[in-house]
C-alpha cells in the first residue's frame, strides 16, 4: 500500500517482477516543473520493495543507485518498473526503471537484504507483533495488489492547496500522535 503522504501508487505483480502507474503533482516538485529526485528514487525503491514481496521474499534496501536520464514533468503519467534480478545468499539484486511516455527517465539498480524474524523484532519492534510488518514469508500473496484494509484510495496530488492532500496530511499526524501516545 502507499504511504497516507507519498505519492498515492499501487504496484501488480508482472510475471518479472512489479509495475505501477502514477502522476505526481505540485506537492512533490523539485526544480520548477519537475519531479523532485528523491521521490522518484522513492518511487522505484517501492517498486523494488513490492518486486521483493512478489517474489516471496521480506527485504530491505541497503543501496540503491539511480540514474537520472531525463528531467521528469510533474502532472505526467510515470509507469514504475522493477525486477528481482538474482539472490545471492541473503542478499537479492534488484533493478527498475520509471518511464514517461515510453521513455525511460530513471534507471535504478537496487540490493536488498531478506529478513528473519529476529530482524523485524529488532528493527521495529511493537510494529512488528501487530502483523504489519511480514518477516520470513512475506504475508502478501504473490499477485496480490489489494491495498490493506483502511489503505487511502489512489491519488494525486496537485498542489498543497488540496483539500485532500490537507486531509491525508491530518491523518498522518493522528497516526503518528496514536503511536506516540500508545
């Protein structure tokens, strides 16, 4: 599912790993009228993530190295790509790529570490007694892009004057606030 204040995107499994459409607004601008790099390195890192989960695997990112081919347009149809391309180990190599307009803006090459049990307890504690977080076996099912229950219907955001982005914004804070004050 998407985070309530990134940009609003849901990932499929493909038959070589995940995809993924979205448009990014106003709120996510770098230099003027161009996706900020950062959430485009979030983008394809998510693809990454869900590329990992598809494959029946738990993981984290421990490098991720993009390329910026071309300057990416705000308000634009970007397709998010990626792959799991080998495991070695406990370690799986990743790659992905955005696309606009057939395109290619960004390539990512990605490592990712798989999780144990042990390591959900220790990097997120509580969290990861409530079930939202997988460990060992992903608890997503291979093909599964159904966001969870609660999950914020896909978006965009096209300004920070939105209504809406306010409104994910506020719900955000109440998240925040509940694990804080819990």
């Amino acid at each position: 599912r998407a985070h309530p204040v990134g940009p609003q995107i849901e990932f499929a499994a493909t038959e070589h790993g995940s995809a993924g459409t979205t448009t990014v607004g106003a709120v996510f601008e770098g230099g003027p009228g161009l996706v900020h790099g950062g959430v485009l390195a979030l983008l394809v890192d998510h693809a990454m993530g869900h590329a990992a989960v598809s494959a029946g695997y738990a993981a984290m990112t421990t490098e991720l190295t993009l390329r910026f081919r071309r300057p990416t347009r705000l308000g634009r149809q970007l397709h998010v790509t990626a792959r799991l391309d080998r495991k070695a180990g406990r370690m799986l190599y990743l790659s992905g790529e955005i696309t606009v307009d057939g395109t290619i803006s960004v390539e990512a090459s990605g490592m990712f570490i798989t999780l144990t049990g042990a390591n959900v307890a220790s990097i997120f504690g509580e969290a990861a007694t409530s079930g939202d977080v997988p460990a060992d076996a992903p608890r997503h099912a291979a093909g599964s892009s159904a966001p969870a229950a609660g999950a914020p219907a896909p978006m965009t955001y096209p300004g920070p004057a939105d209504p809406t982005a306010a409104a994910v914004h506020r719900h955000a804070g109440e998240q925040r606030a509940g694990r804080e004050s819990g």
